[in-house]
C-alpha cells in the first residue's frame, strides 16, 4: 500500500513539475531576458560597448529631474484626494441604512471609469470643461484650465478612484459595528468613536490606498498623452524619448529604469503595510444604528462626489451623435456610419477583441497553473517561492517599461509586430491580481481532495479536472472577466508594440489624437465600453445562476 501511494506521489510530483517548468520557462522569457535586453541597452553604446554615457546624457539636461518631480508632486496630490473621496463613498455604502439598490449604484458609479481606456479620460475632460466644452456651456463659466497640473489631478483622480474604493469597501465591510456601540457607550463622542472604530482599523488600507493610487497615477500614460500638456511627466518623458522625432532607445532604457524605483518603493511599502491589517477573531456583521441625519448627509456627498467624477464622461455618449460639436447640435448617426464603413477602424475593433479574448483565455490557463503549483501541492516549496517571486516582479514593472522591454528584445523575431506579443505583454503585465485571487481560492480548499482521489485511483490530472476545478468555477470567470476587460482598455503596455496591422483602439486613439477625429475616439470609446458591460453582464448571469 505504502509503494502504492509513493507511486503515485511521484506521478502528480512529475505532472506538477511539468506544469512549473512551464510557468517558469514563460516567464523566463518574457521578464528576465527583456529586462536584461533592457539593462544591457542603458549602459552601452550603439557600437555595443558598455559606457555611462547614456545616464549622463538623461541626466545632464535636468529633463528627467523635472519630470520626475512633476510626476511625484502630481501622483502623491491625486492619491491623496483620490483616498478621501473613495472613503466617503465607501463609508455610505457600508455605514449607512439607505436602501440596498441605492448602495448597489453607488457601487457601479464607483467602478464605470474601470471601463474605459485612460486616454480617453483628457479628450472628455477636452469636452466638457474646455471654452466650447458641454459642462462650460451649461454652466457658462470654465472652471479651470484642464491643460496640466490642474488636469492631470483630475484625470487621476477618475482613473485611481475605482481602486481606492474597491480596498477601502472589501475591508470596510469586515469591520465590526459592535465597536461603534460600545464605543459611545462609553461615553465618547461620535467624532472620537468615528476615530476609534472606523479610522483605525482602516489606517492600513488608507495607507495602502495612498500607495497604490500614487502608483497607478505616476505609471499611467493615457492621461499625459491628452491633456498633459507643457506640464512634462516620467511617462511622457519616456514616450517622446523612445518614440518622438528623434528617438533614442539607449536613453529612453534609461528612463525607463528610473522609473522602476518609485514601482519597486510602492511595492515595499504594500508589503510593509500588510502588517497593519486589524484582524478580528470573531466579527459580527450587526445592522447599522439607526441616524436620518448621518445617511441623508453621507448620501448627499457621495452622490455629489460621483457627479464630479462621472459629468466628465457625459460627453462621450453626446458628441458623436450631433452633426458637428459644439457648432450643429443636429441629431445624426453619421458619425457612426462613418466609423463603421472605415475599414481600419473597424479592424482595430476586431484587433482588440481578438487580443482581449486570448489574453483572458491563456492568462486564465496561466494563473490556474501557477496557482496550482503553489497552493496545492506539499513538495515544490521552492517552486512555491519562485512563483510568488514572480508575481512580485509582475506587479513591480510599469506597463510602459514592459512595453520597452518587449519592444527591444522581441524587435528582431518573428513575434515582431504580431498579437502574439501583445498578448503575451498583457499576461505578465496583468498577471498579479488574478493569481492572487486564484490562489486565495486554491488556499480555502481542502487538502486532502487530492489525497483522497489518489487513493481511489484518479492521477492528479484527473482529480484537477474533476475536482478542483469545478470548485473553483466563479474565481475562473472572474479572472478571465478582470483580464478580457484590462486587454480591451490597457494602452501603456501595448503602445510601444502595436503596429500598423495589429493596433488595438486604444493605441489607434493616441493616433487619431493628432488629427483631432474626436467624434471617432469617443465612438471607440463607447464600442470599448459597450463590450466590457456586455462582458461584466454576462460574468453577473452566470454567477447566479451556480
């Protein structure tokens, strides 16, 4: 019986072994032979030898000093404003009595930005605070100058609230009401029960908040390229240098390492801010006390905050059906017409479909298997570390340094200028979360599935297939949803790598930006957003129906 079971101990050790060569080798190729192809092409010249010239160079001119300030100042403000907002909406919807589908619109409100590509966040901001803008005309006054700091706070602050709330929620919704209770009755006042009971279990996720925003905001590109202006960023910086009139890749190599550091600082801080987290032995959910006064105020900012961020987007669903905006406010589906009987646009549409569907098809078959590896087995404990090693990495690289990377190792191979390496671009750049999420589900399940199986004769193959996976249905669908929807908006990441043949919408928007075809970037836009709700439709009627 003994040999029996090592028998099969050694099988499923052979096959998850097989299964880690295979995530390993992926990853070898594309993360540690582009980040050499990248270091390599910092510190040598265009005769190959090796020099700090190109350093020098970056830094000589100051360029890169500034734009990195402006890139700092501009992130931490955003992050800042981006975590107050976020916390009052999710307050509201966890803290207060109003009706549940009104908290469910909130919830929606809160994540629509997620659904369409940043770039197109400034030519809205364009349109509807500019002069001749939707807002400005209805109010009759402009107010502000959206073109830099003033606009790049803005746009962040769209692009970063979904994340900020969606942290801010999860673990809003795991505190304890009973604390609140007990807290005034003892005699404390509601600003210092609101302190001791709210504020404080939340002060790591706050932290966290602040971090990952700031992060998100320094690395973005969609929002500079708009309305970025004379008001220079990193990212900016780095695409002028590596794509501009006279582009330099041994420079642009080198912004792009420096902007690594402030990635790798945010990823150190999150881990160090884990040990924050107020966990609690038993929580219980309680209703919320009752208070007419706190739920109309609460609900009232929220509703004001949503406003704020959401006006931006109305003028995506107006101006392309008008004749000409702002000059003939004609009703007119012309626009439209035009989009579809232009047979790039149209190929674009497809492009992006195509790459979102195979970046959600393999990065799910990719997760799964890494996840696997590394929860549910008891013998690759370094095979366990390396993954989790990798996706650390994963989400250190800013999609704009990947996208360089890509473009510098693969620029001579058949992968050149084909989907192929968009999509695979996409599965490193976006392969964190949704292994995290596979992995905490693969933690929860019992152990011993695969032990029993092996005994009844099932190889670990099987028991995988009709075990594990079933079990694990839902975190399949979400990840496979959550990957589809970032393939169809990402555009740092792919900006570098698309082509002629192969470019997606969001990197054709950065082109059409330069002809001012706005009526055409806010269709794309729509056609972006129509299929991402098409897609959280679908995930929403499956889920319910398990």
């Amino acid at each position: 019986m003994t040999k029996i079971k090592d028998m099969f101990k050694e099988i499923r050790n052979k096959q998850m072994r097989a299964a880690f060569y295979v995530v390993l080798l992926f990853f070898f190729i594309f993360i540690f032979i582009p980040g050499i192809v990248l270091f390599k092409n910092a510190f040598t010249l265009n005769s190959g030898a090796f020099s700090f010239n190109n350093v020098a160079s970056v830094f000589a001119g100051g360029k890169l000093r500034t734009a990195f300030a402006h890139s700092v100042n501009v992130s931490l403000l955003s992050a800042l404003i981006t975590t107050i907002l976020a916390f009052v909406l999710a307050y509201t919807v966890n803290f207060t009595n109003i009706p549940v589908w009104a908290k469910k619109t909130l919830r929606t409100l809160a994540v629509f930005p997620m659904l369409i590509p940043t770039i197109t966040y400034g030519f809205a901001i364009i349109y509807s605070f500019g002069k001749n803008g939707l807002l400005t005309k209805l109010i009759g006054k402009q107010f502000f100058d959206f073109y830099g700091f003033k606009g790049l706070i803005f746009g962040y602050v769209i692009y970063t609230f979904p994340i900020s709330f969606t942290l801010l929620t999860n673990t809003m919704a795991y505190i304890d009401r009973r604390y609140i209770v007990v807290c005034r009755l003892m005699g404390d006042s509601r600003l210092r029960s609101f302190f001791t009971a709210v504020i404080q279990p939340l002060l790591g996720t706050i932290a966290v908040s602040v971090v990952q925003s700031f992060f998100l905001a320094f690395t973005d590109f969609g929002i500079p390229a708009s309305i970025g202006g004379r008001y220079t960023v990193v990212a900016g910086l780095l695409y002028n240098t590596m794509l501009g009139s006279l582009p330099d890749f041994h420079q642009g190599s080198v912004i792009a390492l420096c902007m690594l550091f402030p990635s790798i600082v945010s990823i150190l801080l999150l881990n160090y801010l884990q040990r924050f987290n107020v966990r609690y032995n038993k929580i219980a959910i309680n209703d919320n006390q009752p208070d007419v006064l706190r739920d109309i105020l609460w609900t009232f900012i929220s509703v004001v905050i949503c406003v704020l961020i959401l006006s931006s987007f109305v003028v995506v669903f107006v101006a392309p059906f008008v004749a000409e905006w702002p000059y003939n406010n004609t009703f007119t589906l012309n626009h439209f017409v035009s989009v579809f009987n232009d047979k790039s646009l149209v190929r674009v549409f497809k492009n992006s479909l195509v790459m979102s569907f195979f970046t959600a098809v393999f990065g799910t078959i990719l997760v799964y298997a890494s996840a696997l590896v590394s929860a549910r087995n008891k013998g690759l404990i370094h095979g366990t570390k390396i993954i989790e090693a990798i996706a650390q990495v994963s989400n250190t690289i800013p999609g704009m340094v990947l996208g360089i990377s890509f473009l510098l190792a693969f620029r001579k191979t058949p992968l050149h200028n084909t989907l192929a390496i968009l999509v695979c671009c996409n599965l490193v750049h976006f392969f964190a979360t949704p292994y995290l999420m596979m992995k905490a589900s693969l933690d929860k399940m019992n152990i011993s599935w695969e032990t029993t199986a092996r005994i009844l004769g099932d190889n670990w193959i099987k028991t995988v297939a009709r075990i594990i996976t079933p079990n694990v249905m839902r975190t399949h669908l979400e990840i496979f949803c959550y990957l589809f929807i970032n393939g169809m908006v990402t555009v740092s990441a792919v900006v570098f790598l698309a082509g002629a043949r192969t470019m997606v919408i969001t990197t054709k928007v950065q082109e059409l930006q330069h002809f001012a075809k706005f009526n055409e970037i806010f269709i794309l836009s729509l056609l972006i957003l129509a299929v991402n709700l098409v897609m959280k439709s679908v995930k929403g009627i499956v889920n319910r129906k398990q």
